[in-house]
C-alpha cells in the first residue's frame, strides 16, 4: 500500500470505529435485553404522563420569546465576567469597547420592547 | 481554586480601514432597526429602502478606501491576523455591497404588495452581507465560522419571511435543519484541523503543512505530524461544510426546495450572497491556508465541480416550475465556479487564473441571478405564487420589457457571447485549461462544462419561447368570444412593475449586456486586484 493511501487509512479507521461503536452498543443491547412487549409500553413516552390528544397541538409561543431574551443577556454576561477582570489592562479602549457591546444589546431590548414583545399576551 | 497569574494582556492593533464594509454594514443595520423602534411614527414604505441603499453606498465607499489603502500599503492582515485586507476581500466586499442594494429594489415593491412591510427584512440582509465580507476576509478558521453563522442565521429568516405562507416556512425549516447540520459538520472540521495543525490562523496551519518531516524533527516548530490522517478529515469535513453552502453536489438536495418556497426576492438574495460568501470563504480557506496539501483537495474539488455541473443541468431540464429550474440552474453554476477553484489548485499562471475566474464569475453571477428573480417577484403575482413555467407563456404580449429582460439575463445564463455570462464561463475554463502540469483533467473539465453548458441552453431557452409564446385565450379563435374572455384577457395583461423592480432589473440588464460587451475593464480589474 502506498504512503498517500495509508495516510486515508486512519480516516476508513476513524469511521469505521465510530460506526462499530454506535451499532455495537445498539445491537449488544438488542440482543441480550428480555422482550416482553405490553400496550403500556408502546405508548409514546412523555415524562410519565398518559398522552392526551394528538402530536399536532398549539403551543403558546410566548414562554419561547422570553427564553430568547433572558439568552441573549445571559451570553452577554459570559463576555463580560472575562473583560471585567482584564478591565485594568485594557483601559479606556477597553471601557468603550463594552460599552459599544452593551450598547448594541440593548438596542435589542429597546426593540423587543416597542414591538410589544415583553407584554404578557 | 483558580490561582490568579498575571498574564500581561496583548491588545491587538485594530486597524478600522479593514474591517470598513463590515462596520458600515452593522451599523447601517442596527441604526435602521433603532430608527423603527424609537419612532412612533409609521415610516413610509421607501424609507426603509432608501436607508439600505445608503448603507449599500457606504459600504462600496468603505471598499473603495480599503482599495485606496491597499494601493498604498499593499495587502495585509490586521486585527491579530484575524482578518486579512486584499483585492480579494474587497471585490467581495463590493459583491455583497450590490447584491444587497439590488435585494432592497426588488424587496420593495415585494413588502408592500404581501403585505411585510416593515425594516426587517431590510437589516436581516444587511447583517447576512456583513457576514459574506467577514467569510471573504477571515484569515482564520473561527472567524471565518463566525462570518458563515451571521450569513446563516438571517437566511434562515428570510427565508421564512412570508409569515403566512406555509411553504415559505417549510423552506425556512429545512434551510435551518441542513444548515445548522452543516455547520456542525463545518465545525468539526475546524477541530480536526486545529488538533492536527495546532492553529485556526490559515497562515500557521500553511507554514504548518509545509514543513517536512526533517525540519520538523530538526525543531523548527514545537509540534510533529505523525499522521496526515487527521488533517485530510479535517479537511473533508471543511469542504463539506462549505460545499453545503454553495449548493454543490451531493450537498445540494435542499436547494430546490429552499429556492422555491422562500420568498422570490429572497430566493435571489441568497443564490448571489450565499452563494458568494461560500467561495469566498472557499477559496481563501483551500488556496492559502491548504495550498501544501492540494494534491488532496484538488480530486475532491474536481468530482464535485463534475458533479454538480452535470447533476444541475440535467435535473433543471425537467422542472415546471421556473424557481425550481433557476434553483437547479444555480447548482449548475456552483460547477462552474468550482471549475476556477479546482484551477486555483494548478501550477504557476493557472493557480491565480483559477481565482480571477472564479471571483469574476461570482459578481456577474450575483447582478445576473438578482435581476432574474427579480423578473419572478413581479411575474408571481399576489402570494408568490404564479411560478409555473405554464404562468410565463405569453409574459412577452403582458409586459413587453419584463420578457425582454428576463430573455438576456437566461441568454447570459446560458453563456451566450456578449454577455457577462459568457465571460464568467471563458475565464473559468481558460484557467483550467492554462494548466501545463494536469491538461488531461483540465481538458476532460472542460469538455463536460461544454457539453453541460448545450443542455443548460436547452431549459433557458425552452423558458424563453414560453415567455413569447401567446397564452391561452389570447390567440385568434378565442379573441372572438365575447365577455368573460375578454376579461380574463385584461386580468391577465394587468401586471404592473414597481419602480423598484424596475431599476434592480435595468441595472442588472445595464450590468450584464455592458460589461459583457465592452468586457475588458472589468475583467482587467479582477486581474488588476489580485497582482496580475
């Protein structure tokens, strides 16, 4: 086998490993798991609760928009833990900066806001 | 417990002159989403537009002044070598500069007549520009991520932006599906390749692959590549990743769908934007930053240009929908693009052939695709819905200028002579064909790109007889009727063009047929920016 094609090998190997893995463990299980099928366990598992109605239901869209939001701060505070520690090193650029950043934010805010989107529909 | 160490921080050097078209481009947006929240009162409909014009404006004038600083202190990379100020990046910077001035015309008219009038779609465009002159300019693989994601995510939305429209919502949801798996696939890849080469930054992992064995062993770097194993997979997974983004084959299966079901203007938007920013980010990652190691790309690259001219143009003959064959259409061009870059892989002139021709062929590619769509947004009537090829018979006898337009910009698709179309294609297969060392492969490219390009002009001129074909009701025999078809007649010749619309395509039309007849300038200028 020549160098160039031994060099692929690793990839074929890499792939092939990963897919052994995945079927491996998937048919291990098929094969020395007991099989006692009931009703009760062909029902679609939601959380332990029976079911009601169809999949296809509405969903308030509501709590989503909010958990948009508290997101969009909640990485803003992943950025500024690290500058406010380096904050001494940076200095006025620095400063400015974040303030550019939470500047840009909060327009955001100001968006969501005058479309209404932190009224409680 | 986290011991505190004082480590002296290094600020990099930001130098604003490079990252000029992106600033304006964000700030355009956010000024123009701040302006609609403060102020209560109902902007009139062309405000919007006319602020994204502006900050298309400012963003060419931001290219222009990088070019300026380019003359004057040649091509560099700044901001820690994070970003890279070019010809390159700056005729991107220029590209995405038109496609979205062009996308606000047409978007105009479009907003008012659906009824989504508003600044969103214009800032969505604007930041999906911003991230394909981020991707055209990354010198590092986490930026160029960073400029694929702020491209992604507003197609994404446009592409769902005809709220009510249930199909522009399928189209959103299998574009975000496939594109947030192929970001994934895309960011493996970074991994892979940093594990491998120990650096994102395109010029260490060059330096990196370039090293032999003995000088590695010799000490000259820290690290030793045991197994190229790694970095070929990384490889794979970054041409995937990006391979999606252009829409080549076999990554291209949600293409049909996406073109068809997302709103026409948008649909345009993203087969010039998209597309652009996929091989900007392309090029650069593949030329530069895996230039040691193109004897494995290069047959990955020329698979995939063979395959997606082929597959596009043969899947496009046999669609009824005229978003669809456009969508299948832009597959095909994607091959003819890969074409320049499989040339870009060559040895000595073929190598910056490959680039000038694939750059050219995106620009012109960009008006051409823009001012076609912009032909189906007005043609597709209330709703988005009339885009049979059946609904363009007779375009010709309602909209005499519509047809015309819409005919020389499929003629220039086709590669008809005198049209940027047929310089696009010239520049691309020149520069395959300018290798000395793999003439074999680049002849056998050029003959399929040939033969590709005779069907190609089989559906584009097949849609072009439909269009001066009478329609139904409108010959002779059924003109004697009387009431209900004469009626039907006038519904059916009442079709009015926004000013918009009308503008995007006369400067499209003024774009393709100019420049294609008196093509040297521009064609010199590609060549002018990349030091040829």
């Amino acid at each position: 086998m020549s160098g160039f094609l031994r060099e692929y090998l690793l990839v074929v190997i890499f792939a092939a490993a990963g897919l052994a893995f995945a079927l491996g463990s998937l048919g291990l299980g098929a094969l020395i798991r007991p099989k006692r099928p009931t009703p009760q366990k062909y029902v679609v598992y939601e959380s332990g609760v029976d079911p009601v109605p169809g999949g296809w239901s509405q969903s308030q869209i509501r709590y989503y928009i909010f958990a948009l939001l508290f997101v969009m701060f909640d990485v803003e505070a992943v950025f500024i833990f690290p500058w406010a520690v380096n904050l001494e090193a940076m200095a006025v650029f620095g400063l400015i900066e974040m303030l550019v950043f939470i500047g840009i934010l909060a327009l955001g805010l100001v968006y969501a806001w005058r479309k209404q989107v932190l009224r409680w529909v | 417990m986290i011991v505190a160490q004082a480590v002296e921080l290094q600020l990099p050097k930001i130098e604003y002159v490079s990252i000029l078209p992106t600033l304006a481009l964000i700030t355009g947006a956010l000024v123009i989403l701040t302006i609609s929240a403060l102020v209560p009162k109902r902007m009139p409909e062309g405000f919007w537009t006319a602020a994204t014009l502006i900050t298309a404006a400012a963003t060419a004038v931001g290219a222009a002044f990088q070019w300026r600083s380019i003359n004057v202190a040649g091509a560099r990379s700044a901001i820690a070598s994070a970003v890279v100020l070019d010809g390159f990046s700056m005729w991107f910077a220029v590209i995405a500069a038109s496609t979205v001035a062009l996308f606000a015309l047409i978007a105009d008219g479009y907003v008012q007549r659906e009824g989504l009038g508003g600044p969103e779609i214009y800032v969505l465009a604007l930041l999906s520009a911003s991230g394909t002159v981020l991707m055209a300019q990354a010198n590092d693989l986490l930026v160029l991520f960073l400029g694929l994601e702020i491209l992604s995510i507003s197609l994404y939305i446009l592409a769902g932006f005809h709220r009510r429209k249930i199909e522009s919502g399928e189209a959103a949801m299998k574009y975000f599906v496939l594109g947030a798996f192929s970001s994934a696939i895309f960011l493996y890849g970074i991994a892979l390749t940093y594990g491998a080469t120990g650096s994102t930054r395109y010029d260490s992992i060059q330096t990196y692959l370039k090293l032999t064995p003995e000088e590695s062993e010799a000490g000259v770097l820290v690290h030793v590549i045991e197994n190229r194993g790694l970095v070929l997979a990384g490889m794979a997974l970054l041409i995937v990743g990006l391979a999606f983004k252009v829409a080549a084959v076999p990554f291209h299966t949600w293409t049909p769908d996406v073109y068809q079901g997302s709103p026409s203007p948008v649909t345009g938007f993203m087969a010039a934007g998209a597309k652009a920013a996929g091989f900007a980010g392309l090029i650069r990652l593949l030329v530069i930053a895996l230039e040691p190691i193109k004897a494995d790309w290069r047959p990955a690259i020329w698979a995939l240009a063979v395959l997606t001219l082929v597959v596009g143009s043969v899947l496009a003959v046999v669609q009824t929908d005229v978003k669809r064959m456009l969508a299948y259409s832009s597959i095909s061009h994607a091959g003819y693009v890969m074409i320049g870059l499989w040339a870009a892989g060559g040895t000595g002139g073929s190598a910056i052939d490959g680039v000038i021709g694939a750059q050219y062929y995106l620009l012109t590619y960009a008006f051409i695709v823009l001012g076609s769509f912009a032909v189906v947004s007005v043609v597709s009537g209330p709703g988005d819905g009339a885009t049979a090829i059946a609904d363009f018979r007779g375009l010709y006898q309602r909209k005499p200028s519509l047809a015309v337009g819409f005919a020389l910009l499929l003629a220039a698709q086709a590669g008809v002579p005198l049209t940027t179309g047929f310089w696009a294609k010239f520049a691309v297969i020149k520069a395959a064909l300018s290798s000395p060392l793999d003439r074999g492969l680049g002849v056998a490219l050029t003959l399929i790109a040939m033969l590709v390009t005779a069907v190609g002009a089989f559906f584009y001129l097949r849609l072009i007889l439909t269009m001066f074909h009478a329609p139904e009701g409108m010959d002779d025999e059924h003109l004697d009727d009387a009431g209900t078809v004469a009626v039907l007649v006038r519904e059916r010749t009442a079709l009015a063009v926004p000013v918009g619309t009308g503008i995007a395509l006369a400067l499209s039309l003024t774009m393709t047929i100019g420049a294609g007849l008196w093509a040297g300038p521009l064609l010199n200028f590609a060549a002018h920016i990349l030091g040829r």
